[in-house]
C-alpha cells in the first residue's frame, strides 16, 4: 500500500511525526523516538508506507490499525500478498476536530458506508454525521483485498472500530496530560474530552499542532454489543438524500475535462481471434481516433452516439472456434473434462468407510443436479473514465470490487510501476461478485492512451452479458445411505466445476465423501453471490427433503434428527414455526398450496428458507416466502433486512428464470428481453425474521440469504406433485428417489 504524495524521500525522512506506543490491555504516553517499528504493531509494515501516510495527513491525530495481509477470492487472484502485515485502516482527526476514516473497501449497494461509519462514531463518542468515510481510492487508502466474501462487517468494521478507540484514549491522555489529572476521571462526550468539574476541550483543541500517530494491534479491545449505543440501531443511510434525488454521481456521471467517449471492437459472440478490420468509413468521420494496440481495435469519439455510429461502421474478422461446446452438451462437457479432486480448505472431505456403510444400508438415494450458468446483470454495466496525465500517470475512475487488484492489472498492462497508477472508485450500481476484474479500466487507458484525452468507456448491456464472466455452470452427484432406523450412514457428494463453497453437509454422518472437481468451462466464469455454496446447499438441501419424502418422515424433523448445530437448528425451527408447518399438517401431493423449506450457514452466518407455492394453468406461482437469518450481532437491523431482501429477490431469479443459453460460441439469449430477471410481479411477499446474537461477534450478510431460496421453492413444487409445465433448470435432478 502506498500513498501518493509530491514530497520526496528526503523531506519525508524529515517530516517529524511522533509515534505514541499503545500496549494492548492499557494505554500509556510514550515520547520514544519517532518511527518505532520493530517490535510491535508495525512489525513487518513497510516503513515508507508509514511515513507517506504521515506525510499525507498533514497533522492532528492519526490512528493506524496493523493486520494480516488477507488474500484475495476466486475472481480475484492476483495482487500483493507478499508482506506479512498490512496498514489496513486509519482514523484521522484533524485540527478543526473533523474525523475521517479510511478504507479500501467499496461501496456497492450494500450500505457499508454506514455501517462502518457507526462503528466509528461509537467508539469516539461522536454523532453519526461526524464522521466521513473515505473509502476505495487507491491514493489515500489504505491497501485492501477487495470487497468480497461478506468479509467488510465482520473484518474491517471491527479494525476501524479498534482505530477509533484507540483514538480516543489517546485524546483522553491528551487532555488529561494538558490538565494535569488522572486520565481515570475522564470521558468521551459527543467529540469532547470532559472531566468532573465540567472542563471541556473538543477533539480539534486536542488534535491542533500535533503529529501524533498511534499505531495499534488487531486486538485492542472495544465495547461489546451491549454497550452499543449507534451500533445495532437502524441509522439513516448516509448522503441518502443525494441517492434519492440523483445527485449522488457513479462512474458513467463522471466528466472529465475535454473527455470523450469510447466503444471496443468485439466478436459477435464470447469467443472469437481478432483477424483484421476495415476501419476506412470510421477514421473518415469527424472528431473520430481509431484505436488500435495488437489484437485490441476500439474508437473514440467526441460523444457516445458517435463512437456508437463509428464502431457500427467498422468490418472486423473473428476467428470462431469450431466444436464449442452449447448448454445443451454442457454438463457432459464439465464431466468429460474434470481435472480430478481439487485441493484447498473447500475441496471436500473424507471420513469413515462410505462402501461398506453403502453395503449394509437399508436403502439407498442417489440423484444428479444440474447448475446453469447464471449472468450477474447489475444495474450498471462495467463503466471506467480514464486520464493520462503528461509525467506518465494514469488514473482510472471504475466500478470494480477490488481497486487494488485493479491496479496491478492496469500496472502489468501498460508495464508502468503501481505507484503511477490511481484508480478511484465512485458508487459501485451492484456488482454481485461480477466486478473483481479490471479489463473494462484496462481497455479505458487504452483508449485514452491513443486519444491523448480523457476517455469515458461504457459497456452495453449486451457485452456485459458476453463479456463479463457468469456464475459457474456444475453437475453435483448425491448418493446417499439409510440404516432401518432412517438415519443417514453415508454420503457421497461430487460437484464437477461449479465450486467448493459450503461443500460440506452440517448434517451428521458418520461416513462421508465429499469432492470439488474443476473442469474445463466454456464460459468465462468467477464469483458470483454466494459462491458455490448456492449451488450445494441447493442439491444437499433438495435430496434431503427427497429422502425425508420417500422414508414418509416430515422434512423439518428428518434435518433436526441429523442437525447437532444449535444455530442451525435454531433458523430452521424458527422457519417452520413462522411459515406454518406442522407435520401432522403436511401438504399432500396434488394439493395446494405447498410448503418447502431449506437450511444452511455460509461465512459464519445461518439461515433458513420456506416458501408457500400453488398451483397455476402455466405451471405453479410462489405466494409466500419466509427467511429467518442469524449473522451474530446486528450493527444495522434496516441496512441488514435491505441486504436479505435483495439476495432473496436474486435468488428467485436464479431459482425460477436465470440460465444463460449459448452455441456456437454466442449467446443465444444474451439480452434484457430474452435474459428473464425477476420483475415486480415475480416478487411475493416476503417476511424477514433477523434474530440478533449480541453474544456472538459480527458476521457478513451480503452472500448467505441468497443460499436456501431455490431448494426452498424446489421442495414446495416437488410437495404439489405432478405440474404442467416443465420445472426450471436449476429445479431438475436425475434419477430421484
């Protein structure tokens, strides 16, 4: 991590910040000499790193927190994770008392701003609107993975939490240095030190002429849920006016200085050689730069209708491959062409003797699932302004999960050292996963590189289906054993490419096979909303409603039978009690409506599904569905029913219409008005249950309510029997029980 700045090594070397030592358990002044690193908190952190983000915060109180280097997910690869620690946050206090926070996470629809910010405001004791959040600008950030995995709550929150008090204590032994007291005598009181005689001195008062940083370590305690007064209250989402008014600017309501507007040249479809192009009608109209860098071919425009006209009037030849595999041969593609076992914490496990417990079953339950590609369609394409500046310097405004990542991306492309690249990411309109990549920011510089202006790239919707990358395809094989009494014995369990993200069952069996088979995919494919874990808690929680089905036991009573998890049996249960079910109760084939349930956990939260289905002349209709979801302690309970509003809604789309269709290497229905989303109406009504677990820490929320909703839905139409129409794709199994 670095911080830009124009001051040289040398006058950094003399730019004098004193760096107070603050032990874990208690706080104590400590005037050692500047630049303590070793040992302590700032073991292995880059000394210059320290000093550039001195140098740019100019003066007051300065709070940094020291953590490991965490690594980067799926889609994400790459990036620096050489260095064992990182800076990973800080707080800055300045001399007129403003309280800015810095992180490289982004914000992407899921109000993170907020609750990060309430984080901080609670432990400095200051109004919510105190606080400003400075987040994901690679210039004045603090290095960050990427905003991915629902890691932002339960990781950064708690690390600008630390930040936060540790600068309060320190204000604390400043005023009570400046008074002459026991600082034991002394409070935080809404961005003021007071003692018990009513003596006040703000934060800016203690802050003014002074270089003061304080470094920390992961562990420096703060208060417990229970001592929360902004933290686990509904706060307004900051800046909320400007989102609702449309002020508020994302990446394609930027302008630039003397900007103009891009298009790439592309294949028809997702695949395809650049050959060669006819560009002679394009370079004769006005104000048009063709731009061409080896295989890359795009124009430039003044506005975006002329770059449209100007790449519409360019003859390029593809070379296409021959022999690409289509949807209809995909699955058989992914088995033919698997890699063996993959390795790594997701990739399965193996206990007991599954043959021989197979061997002596009473019955035996096997299927096959079949997992579609998915597109992630967010609100806003993939978008990126780019400006060179005349020393070499590029910087590139994006939507993207991860601006560091995106950094060394443009760094390696254009072969220039990563402290001459700055990306700066505005609002993200959603990324779902879909936005870890920078080839959108990539081909922007390129574009702005031959223009020598300014360069604003938008993708149509139309290439961000073909594109970008879509949630991997997968074929997942159950095969599952019962002893006399219904007690599962054994379970095999193979998924082939589409991941190994909550592959394993919370389900009690004594033996178990359980593997991740990577495969040749014929899309591009990375991460999306819940990883694989939507796509194996999919099939594992449809064959367990299946066994149940075919013993004649309910299928609530089957899963707490084989559930030692108390979380998990608390969601579940709480599900069934709101939803209705009752096992003297349970629908009859043939009859409607229905009722389907589903449980699981994934990144340390939990949840359980149930939907209420009917009948309909085209097939059957969703009525009702019922989420009870469990993330630890809640920091905000309105940004937390928002986040699993919205993963339900998008795995409705998953669970009933979203499956990308392709052959011959083109998508065959690679637009809005063929690609089915969830529209208003498919929408029912929804009721969030959100149980609150002060005694155990934060989790994320961003990925796990998506997990239950297919196989919630799934379980209620198998419960309707026989229906008239032909079930969804992501509903399809083989040789059920």
């Amino acid at each position: 991590m670095s911080v830009h700045t124009t001051r040289r090594d040398a006058e950094l070397e003399a730019f004098d910040w004193t760096l107070e030592a603050i032990e874990i358990e208690r706080y104590e002044l400590n005037a050692a000499a500047r630049y303590r690193f070793e040992p302590g908190p700032l073991a292995g952190v880059d000394r210059r790193d320290f000093m550039r983000i001195c140098a740019a915060a100019g003066g007051g109180l300065l709070v940094l927190s020291a953590v490991p280097r965490a690594a980067a997910q799926e889609s994400g690869r790459g990036g620096r994770r050489e260095a064992p620690r990182e800076i990973a946050a800080w707080i800055h206090v300045d001399e007129a008392g403003a309280i800015a926070a810095y992180t490289g996470k982004t914000e992407i629809g899921q109000n993170i701003r907020t609750s990060l910010a309430q984080a901080i405001a609670d432990e400095l004791r200051v109004p919510l609107a105190a606080v400003t959040m400075i987040m994901a600008d690679t210039d004045r950030v603090p290095y960050d993975a990427g905003t991915f995995g629902s890691q932002s709550t339960p990781r950064m929150a708690p690390q600008l939490a630390r930040a936060a008090a540790a600068a309060r204590e320190l204000l604390v032994d400043r005023a009570a240095a400046r008074w002459g007291v026991d600082r034991a005598g002394l409070a935080a009181v809404d961005g003021r030190i007071v003692d018990p005689q009513g003596r006040a001195l703000a934060y800016g008062e203690l802050a003014k002429g002074q270089r003061l940083a304080g470094v920390i370590a992961a562990d420096t305690p703060v208060g417990a849920p229970g001592d929360w007064v902004l933290r686990g209250t509904p706060a307004r989402k900051l800046n909320g006016r400007e989102f609702v008014t449309g002020r508020h600017a994302f990446t394609p309501d930027l302008v630039r200085p003397g900007m103009l507007h891009g298009r790439v040249i592309r294949p028809d479809g997702y695949a395809g050689t650049f050959v060669d192009a006819d560009t002679t009608r394009a370079s004769a109209m006005p104000g048009v730069t063709i731009v061409r860098d080896g295989e890359f071919l795009g124009v430039v425009a003044p506005t975006e209708r002329a770059a449209r006209r100007a790449a519409a009037a360019i003859r390029a030849d593809w070379r296409v491959p021959d022999n690409h595999p289509s949807s209809e041969t995909l699955y058989a593609h992914l088995k033919r062409t698997a890699r063996g076992a993959a390795g790594g914490r997701n990739a399965g496990t193996s206990a007991g003797d599954v043959a021989a417990a197979r061997a002596a079953a009473a019955r035996t339950f096997d299927a096959a699932y079949r997992i579609p590609y998915i597109a992630h369609v967010p609100l806003e394409p993939r978008a990126a302004v780019a400006e060179w500046s005349g020393d070499g310097r590029l910087t590139v405004w994006c939507g993207t999960q991860r601006p560091f990542g995106v950094r060394s991306e443009l760094a390696q492309a254009f072969r220039i050292p990563e402290d001459q690249v700055r990306v700066i990411v505005p609002d993200t309109g959603s990324a779902y996963g879909g936005k870890h990549s920078g080839e959108h920011a990539i081909e922007a510089a390129r574009l702005a590189k031959g223009a020598g202006r300014p360069v604003m790239l938008v993708w149509t919707r139309a290439e961000e289906f073909s594109f970008g990358y879509a949630r991997p395809a997968g074929v997942i094989e159950i095969r599952a054993a019962v002893d006399g009494e219904g007690r599962l014995t054994a379970w095999e369990f193979d998924n082939w490419n589409s991941g190994g993200s909550a592959i394993r069952t919370p389900y009690t069996v004594p033996n178990q096979r359980i593997r991740f088979h990577p495969s040749d995919s014929p899309l591009r494919q990375g991460s999306y909303r819940g990883l694989a874990a939507t796509a194996n808690h999919h099939a594992r929680e449809m064959h367990m409603d299946a066994i149940a089905r075919a013993l004649g036991e309910d299928a609530v009573a089957f899963r707490l039978k084989h559930l030692e998890d108390e979380r998990m049996r608390a969601v579940l249960s709480r599900a069934a009690e709101t939803i209705g079910w009752s096992a003297a109760e349970a629908p009859n084939p043939g009859r409607g409506p229905a009722l389907g349930i589903a449980c699981g956990t994934e990144k340390a939260s939990y949840v359980a599904t149930a939907a209420e289905v009917s009948k309909t002349p085209h097939g059957f209709s969703v009525d009702r569905l019922v989420v009870v979801f469990e993330c630890g302690a809640i920091v905000n309970p309105d940004g937390l029913r928002n986040q699993v509003e919205g993963a339900v809604v998008q795995g409705l789309g998953g669970a009933l219409f979203e499956a990308l269709e392709f052959s011959g290497a083109r998508l065959t229905n690679g637009t809005m008005e063929q690609y089915r989303v969830p529209r208003f109406g498919d929408v029912p009504p929804i009721e969030i249950v959100l149980i609150d677990r002060q005694d155990i820490p934060s989790a994320g929320a961003g990925e796990t309510p998506i997990v239950c909703v297919a196989p919630a839905i799934g379980t209620a139409v198998r419960a309707l029997g026989r229906v008239e129409t032909a079930l969804p794709v992501q509903l399809a199994a083989d040789r059920l029980p």
